[in-house]
C-alpha cells in the first residue's frame, strides 16, 4: 500500500513539475530568425509571430440580418432541361 501511495506521489510530482513556466522562443543553432516582412521597420518577435493575424481569427458579426428585404427573381435560376435521349 505505502509503495502505490509513493508511486502515486512521484507521478503527481512529475506532472506537477511538467506544468511549470515555459522558456521563451528562440530560433534552433544555426538557424536565422524569419526576414523582415516588407513595410516593416523591425522583425516580428516570436510572440508577434505565435500570435493568430486578424484574417485567421476575424471578428464576428453577432446580428447577422440587420435589413431583412424581399429576394427578387432570380432570371437565371433555371429548372434544369430534359435531355434528349
């Protein structure tokens, strides 16, 4: 019993010890960190980089109809023809 009580303790330990602070990002050895995007007047952080760019996550319109109106006709939805067989 004492040794799956010291076996549940050691493995809490490591999760908890896993869970801790992260390092910040730095390129690998020999390699360069991205060019600097044209415009720009210095290169992107690694934050900036991780960081999703308003056309991944855009905003949301939450009242999607705000001017309800009658469809007209459409001239070109067609029924679909009969082919000769």
């Amino acid at each position: 019993m004492k040794t799956r009580t010291l076996a549940g303790l050691a493995v809490a330990a490591l999760v908890l010890a896993g869970c801790g602070g992260r390092p910040a990002l730095k390129p690998l050895k020999d390699q360069k960190l991205p060019a600097v995007p044209v415009g720009a007047a210095t290169a992107p952080t690694g934050g900036e980089l991780m960081a999703p760019s308003i056309q991944a996550r855009p905003e949301r319109n939450v009242e999607l109809l705000t001017q309800s109106r009658q469809r007209s006709d459409d001239p070109f939805d067609l029924p679909p023809e009969k082919q000769p067989q």
